[in-house]
C-alpha cells in the first residue's frame, strides 16, 4: 500500500485592508476623494488655493452632501462586490 500524506490546507488568502470593513474603505477611497473634490471646487481660485471659503458654512454643506452621495454609490458599486467576493 502507498504512504499517502494528507495535503495541507491551501493557506487562506486574506482579505485586502479596504475590503475589511466600510470603515476602511470609506477612509481610503471616499474621504479623500471628497476632500479633492472639496479642493479643487471651492477652495482653488487663480492658480492658488483660497481658505477664505471654509469659513462658510456652504462650503461644509456641500462637503457633508458629497460624502453622503459618495458613500452612498460606491457602497452599492464597489464596496458590496468586491467585498462578497474577498469573502467568499
């Protein structure tokens, strides 16, 4: 009869840091997105960068509604596949 050794359990891919959890991936991927967008929409004017704007409080509306659009889609589009498929 043929020795046969048990294979070793193939080892477990881990999961990549932005597919952990939304947390994570909201901080590498939507923050700073809508931190640049923030930039260069508001606060870039003749080639230079104005912080006058951030002492209006439209300013902080319009970024409080970009990360909750932001969030949102790429929670449906990105995060939800990508992440099923890590998992399973």
């Amino acid at each position: 009869m043929k020795n046969r050794r048990p294979n070793p359990p193939a080892p477990k891919k881990s999961i990549p840091f932005i597919y952990r959890s939304f947390l994570n991936f909201w901080m590498v991927v939507v923050l700073p997105a809508t931190i640049l967008a923030l930039v260069i929409s508001k606060l870039y004017y003749n080639n230079t960068i104005n912080l006058a704007p951030l002492q209006e409080s439209y300013t902080w509306l319009h970024f409080g509604v970009l990360q909750v659009f932001l969030s949102f889609f790429t929670y449906l589009w990105v995060y939800r596949i990508k992440s099923k498929r890590y998992k399973s």
